[in-house]
C-alpha cells in the first residue's frame, strides 16, 4: 500500500513522456499539462490526519527549458514559464476569466480522480488513526514567494463515498 500511495501521489515534470515535445502536445495529452504545470510537495501523516500537497508550479528553471524547450516561454515577470492549453487559454479570456491554476486544479481531478481516491482508501488502510485526509493544492503569487492561494479539500474517514461523489459532480463531465 506504501508504494501504491507513493505513486499514486507524484505528479511532476519528471513524469512527462518524451512525446512531450510541443505545445500541440499539452492540447492533445492533459496528462501532460497536469504534470508540467504541477509538483507534489509533500505527503506527511500526522496524529490525526495525512496530508498530501501539491503546488501549482508554472515556473521552470534553465534545464527544464532545455530538456522540453517548446514547453516553455520566456515570461515577462519570472523567467520561464510554462505553456497552458488552448482549453485553458480560452477559459481565460472570458469576460470573467477563468484563471490557469482553476482550470489545472480542474483537470488534475478529471484525470487522476479515480488515483487520488484509492490512495486516500490506502492512506486509511495503512495509518487506522488517522480521522481525515487534507489535500492541499498550492499557487505561489511568484516562484520566490510565500504568498499563495490554497485549495483544501479534507475528507473525513466516514464520507469517503460523499466525497467521490462531491468531486465527480464538481470535476467530472455530466
């Protein structure tokens, strides 16, 4: 179960295929924009509950630009910065916008919902004392910063069933 959770929790850019070689490619694989534009901080299990994070990390350093250089842009603010898809572009241009870590938030649910539910069934099975498990989701106000924006869900031990059912009418196409 330790490995299953360990798994279950990564996503980051070292998970990227070698397909990963344009922007077409963000647009045809959301697997790949969920990865490129996220990292797992962490996962801790404390006196009463686990907690899984995961930043929000559009920033990348010179050698993520060079190892997957048409995934990234020169950034006006911060360096490089990561592409997003044509999906994500055009939610944020409504009139309303609809912000890139709503819309990665969104998709990393759609996709890895059925993931993320079986490693919180683990983190159960193998922690018994704990009562709940956090899921934080992280986006930094710049790559330096402390400053963010948290999303947190906790699911309680006995509304693990609600809680399916909560993120598959939220995340999940009706």
């Amino acid at each position: 179960m330790a490995l299953i959770i360990a798994d279950k929790t990564r996503i980051s850019r070292d998970r990227l295929s070698e397909k990963a070689v344009s922007t077409k490619a963000i647009d045809e694989n959301e697997h790949i924009e969920v990865n490129l534009l996220g990292q797992t901080d962490c996962l801790v299990i404390k006196k009463d509950h686990a907690l899984v994070k995961f930043n929000y990390h559009p920033y990348a350093n010179f050698e993520e630009v060079e190892k997957y250089p048409h995934l990234f842009k020169v950034s006006k603010h911060y360096g490089f910065r990561a592409a997003v898809s044509a999906d994500a572009k055009k939610l944020h241009k409504f009139a309303t916008p609809i912000d890139n870590f709503s819309t990665w938030r969104h998709k990393y649910w759609k996709i890895y919902h059925e993931r993320t539910m079986l490693t919180i069934y683990c983190l159960f099975a193998l922690f018994p004392h704990i009562d709940f498990v956090k899921i934080q989701m992280v986006d930094y106000i710049s790559p330096e910063s402390t400053s963010s924006e948290l999303v947190e869900y906790q699911i309680a031990k006995q509304e693990l069933g609600r809680f399916e059912k909560f993120i598959e009418l939220k995340y999940m196409k009706r």
